[in-house]
C-alpha cells in the first residue's frame, strides 16, 4: 500500500479554479514528484508558469478577449490534461490502498497560487503603466489629466481657446 497520497484531476481543477494554472500545475507536478518522476515535476511547472505568463499577456495585449472565457479554457484544459497524464496512475494508486491528497491542500495551493498570480499581474501592470506606457500615466495625481504627446501639466490643465466665430 503506497504511503503517500496523489491528487485527483478534480483536485487538479479547484486549484487551478481558485489560482490558474500555477495552482493546479503544482498539483501535478507533486503527484510526479511523489512517483518519483523529477523531470516531469519540472517539465509540468515550467509549462504552467509559461501558461500563467501566457494569459497575463493576453490580459494586456488582447484586452478585447473575455477573461472569464480564457479562464474556463484554461480550466478545463488543466482537468483534461492531469486525466490525460495521470488520471490512470492515480485510478491505480487508489485501488491497491492508496490515499487521495487532501482537498484542503489542493484548496491552500490554489489560494497561494492566487497570490502568486495577482502579484504577478499587478507587476506586469505597473510595468506598463511605468515602463512601457509612460507618457499615459496620470499627470500631478489628477486621473482626469493625462499626457500622450509629452506636454506638461499646466498645457493640460490650461483651458482650451474659445471657439473663433467665422467672419463673412
């Protein structure tokens, strides 16, 4: 009877609900782990960082596509793939004796992993906002004022000239 536990492709999908990939790629990739596969256990993280870094870009490059529908590709996709990959190594681990992993677990890495994406996202914003869209920002702390033709405060706050009436 094997001593450890592996997680369900169930499991698998309220991490990845809860947290995007990273929380349901760890998953996995501690199932492999726990089978002794290292290189899968990298391979698996590489990959979910790479699909998080995938749908935060898309956030910033393709704003016009719905987040949530990128969302529930993704988390289906990552229930489809640990079913695919592991699905028949845990069905077996279960049936000689072994234990399912705990679901507060995988409910714990999905919230950390939430974390973790957030983090990265408010990164990737202030990024933008900073580093590669510098001139949109907000000028002196006013929301309302803004420069994208690199004049300053006062030329944006400055009223604009009066209409000119034509003369006949």
């Amino acid at each position: 009877i094997p001593l450890y536990p592996l997680y369900s492709a169930d499991q698998v999908g309220m991490a990845t609900f809860l947290g995007g990939p990273i929380g349901g790629g760890w998953l996995i990739a501690r199932n492999y782990r726990r089978l002794g596969q290292v290189r899968a256990a990298w391979i698996t993280m590489i990959a979910t960082v790479l699909a998080t870094i995938a749908l935060l870009a898309s956030a910033f490059f393709a704003p016009e596509m719905p987040p949530i529908g990128l969302g529930a590709v993704g988390l289906a996709g990552m229930i489809l793939i640990a079913r695919a990959i592991q699905g028949n190594m845990v069905a077996h681990h279960t049936s000689v004796g072994g234990r399912k992993g705990s679901s507060w677990i995988a409910v714990a890495t999905g919230l950390v992993s939430m974390v973790i994406t957030l983090a990265a996202a408010t990164g990737m914003a202030f990024a933008d906002a900073y580093i590669i869209h510098p001139d949109s920002r907000a000028l002196d702390g006013d929301p309302m004022v803004s420069s994208t033709a690199g004049g300053t405060v006062g030329d944006a706050k400055s009223p604009a000239p009066a209409p000119q009436s034509p003369t006949s």
